[in-house]
C-alpha cells in the first residue's frame, strides 16, 4: 500500500531522527521523511510532493511513536511438533498485535530444526498469514544433542539467520568451538543458552532466601555465568560471532562488559520478565514464575536494569514460551519451564522508559534496530529510504491490564497476569501491509 503516517512522534534511532515529520510508504518500501510543507491532506487521501497524481492512504498517529518495526530474536513458535503449545498462525499474528514485525524462531520443535525441510515449513507457513517476517535459528548440532554438527550450510541456504541448541545449552566447549569456527565465515552469530547443566539442572528456581524458604532445591547464579565466561573465551579464541541468549545474572554482566572492552565479539539479550521481576514472584510456588534460567535476585535484576541502561545488553527479546495448561498447573518441581511472553514485552520495556531508566531511543535500539543487526536482518530495525516498510505505531500511555483470557497465543503461562501497564502497540505495519486484524 502507499501510506502517509502523519502527526507521530517518528523515532529512528539509526538516523538520529525523533520529530513530528510523516512517514512515507509507497508499496512494501520506505521512501523516507517528508516535512509537513510537502503533504496535503484530503480527508484521509494525502497528495505528496514530487509524487504527482498519486494518493497516499493517511494513517493519523497523533499522540503516539512511530518506529522501525520492532524485532524479537528469542520466540518458540513451537511448531512443528506442539501445536497444542503454539503453532505458526498463533504465534505470528500474537507477535504482530502486540507491536512486531519479525521473529527469530528457536529450533527446537519435533522435528528439530536441523534440516532444510523444517527451515522451509516454518518459513512458508509464516509467509501464507503474512502477519510478520519470521526469521528460523536452525540447530547448531544434529537433533540438537550436542555431538555432532547440523548441514549448517544447507540450513543458512534453507534461510536460517542464526545457529542455537537453545532450550540446551552446547554444551561442549570443544562442540562450541567447533560450531564457531565453521560459522566464522558466514559471519552469523552462534546464539548460546549459556548453562553449565551439572548446576543449572541440580534445582527447580533460582537459589537464594527465597528457595530455602520454599523448600526448593535452587540453581546458583554459576548456572550460568560459568558458561557464560566460558562462551565469551572461546569467541575470543575464535574471532567469531556469539551471542548469549537471557541472561540473568549480576555476574553475567559484568563478564560481557568485559568481553566488550576486550573487543570480542560477543553480544547479548535480556528478557522482560528477568528485568521486570525478581525471585519473590515464585511466593506461592507459582509455576507461571518458573522459567529457565530462573528468576533471579533483585541485586541481579538491578544489575540487569543498569546493563539495559549503559548498552551492555544489546537487545530485548521476549523468550516467548508457551506450554499448555497442564504442563504449567502441576506441582512446581514437575511444572515446564517458560513464560509465553509475546503480548507483555513491549508494555513491559515501556516501563523502562516511563520510570527513566532508558529514553525512547535506547528502547528502540533494543527492540529493532540492534536485533536486526544483531540478526543480519537487511532492510529492517530502520526507517531509511529504501527500507522494508516494516513499522510499529506505538501508543505510549495507553493503560491497560494484561488478561491471559484475551492473549492470541496459545499460551496462557504468565507470571504478568492483572498487571496494569502503561503503553502497547496500536498498529503495525509489516512489508506496507497494515492488517485488518487488530484488536484496537
Ligand atoms: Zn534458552
């Protein structure tokens, strides 16, 4: 379509732009920023300068942001395998109403994603309800079992961006390394769930007053920050390009931190509910609290909040986990782990902006633009000329209470459920495309 998005706030970090000129859309591209002497507006028809005869379709973003289309690198869209869980439709058009426009897809479904079969079902499926770009990490390992490497060639060929045993962590440091160094020259990221399994698995929640008080055995924050250390090392060996899934710890931090100032090439994400709540949202053994890594302390949390803030912690991704109602409504030690966190994750990083820990900007760093560079994404996380016409309205103060009972995904495990939160996607638009299909 050829769209007009007046009267918003335009917000486009990798032009340093943030002003109240339009959009312009013409097809499935940008073709860039017009100033508010270079439109006319006839009811909701816009003529355009230097576009003679032609109509642009206005789209009025009075009070709200309008930004490059937000990106979440970290989803489970759970199918093939568990569409009782999730499947493609569901989570695609969940990711699209609540603010995105693309998504990175874990492998780890039935069959994993260590083949192009697989690489193309979850590409075309997405692509037949068009409701966002989706993005398949293929498996780093075979069957993601950690012994031997997947066709990564053939799967970067089948369109996979990246390469994860996620869910798992690799936990070969000689299998790593290996997976690095045959990666180097694609220059795509090796995405690590960081987690030294003789830890991370001796517990149900993260170890600390609240665990002794629960009675539950708990996972020390070393869980992860031992792999974590050991991940950044063997980027550093190698040269190649990491990036360290949720991470959660005060000492994850300052591991990254370092790795940075060494010059390793290593990057990282951080997820709402790591950054929003600390262990005490377990009180209850309430299982929509467990997830994996756990939920940690609050020093840890602050930690999370300050790295988010100095850019330490490159993105935001929602870790999107859905499971079924009686994998999550069990005793705690048998619940699953994961939160289906599609539909809170930008009313839950908008809290971030309006308590001033980041401005406008940084948060649209963290949720498109780094992602997609992160990703390798061409054409996406910017409003440049050029680009795909992919962009998120955002209506900053709009309040509302989240509701699992009216979540699009499947998934109804959230820890956030009757929380107020300020702020949420009014629209997004996907390669010029706005969908009918919008709640607001
Ligand atoms: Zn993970």
């Amino acid at each position: 379509m050829d769209l007009l998005i007046i009267n918003g706030l335009l917000i486009d970090p990798s032009q340093d732009i943030e002003n109240l000129n339009a959009l312009l859309i013409e097809g499935s591209s940008v073709r860039g920023i017009v100033d508010r002497a270079s439109y006319s507006v006839q009811g909701d028809s816009a003529q355009v300068k230097g576009y003679p005869g032609k109509k642009f379709s206005v789209i009025d973003a009075k009070d709200k942001w309008v930004v490059p289309g937000l990106i979440d690198i970290h989803t489970h869209m759970r199918d093939p395998g568990y569409e009782y869980k999730e499947d493609i439709i569901t989570g695609t058009r969940a990711a699209m109403l609540a603010g995105f426009t693309s998504v990175c897809a874990m492998p780890n479904t039935r069959p994993v994603n260590d083949n192009k079969a697989v690489t193309h079902y979850m590409i075309s499926k997405a692509e037949a309800m068009g409701y966002v770009n989706l993005f398949p990490i293929a498996a780093a390992s075979k069957g993601s079992e950690g012994a031997e490497l997947s066709e990564i060639y053939d799967l970067v060929e089948a369109g996979a961006v990246a390469v994860s045993d996620d869910g798992m962590p690799i936990a070969s440091a000689e299998l790593l390394r290996k997976v690095l160094l045959y990666i180097k020259p694609i220059g795509m990221p090796v995405v690590d769930h960081p987690e030294e399994l003789s830890l991370g698995r001796s517990g149900y929640m993260n170890e600390g007053t609240v665990s002794v008080r629960l009675g539950l055995d708990g996972i020390p924050q070393t869980a992860e920050s031992i792999a974590v250390a050991r991940d950044i090392l063997l980027a550093g060996e190698t040269g190649s390009r990491l990036h360290l899934a949720h991470i959660s710890t005060r000492y994850s931090v300052e591991l990254v931190r370092w790795a940075k100032k060494m010059g390793i090439p290593v990057t990282c994400e951080a997820t709402p509910h790591h950054f929003s709540l600390s262990d005490q949202a377990v009180e209850g053994y309430n299982t929509d609290a467990k997830v994996n890594p756990p939920l940690r302390s609050e020093r840890d949390r602050q930690a999370l909040l300050e790295a988010i803030s100095d850019g330490t912690i490159d993105c935001i991704v929602s870790d999107h986990a859905p499971h079924g109602r009686d994998e999550k409504e069990i005793e705690f030690d048998k619940a699953l782990n994961g939160i289906s966190g599609l539909e809170t994750s930008l009313g839950l990083s908008l809290q971030l902006v309006h308590s001033g820990i980041i401005d406008k900007r940084r948060l649209v760093r963290l949720m498109s633009q780094q992602p997609a560079q992160i990703m390798g994404l061409k054409g996406k996380g910017t409003l440049r000329p050029g680009s795909d016409a992919d962009v998120t309205i955002i209506s900053p103060d709009d309040t509302w209470i989240v509701d699992r009972d009216t979540f699009v995904s499947k998934g109804k495990n959230t820890p956030f459920h009757g929380m107020e939160l300020r702020g949420r996607a009014w629209m997004t638009i996907t390669g010029g495309t706005i969908h009918g299909d919008t709640r607001f």
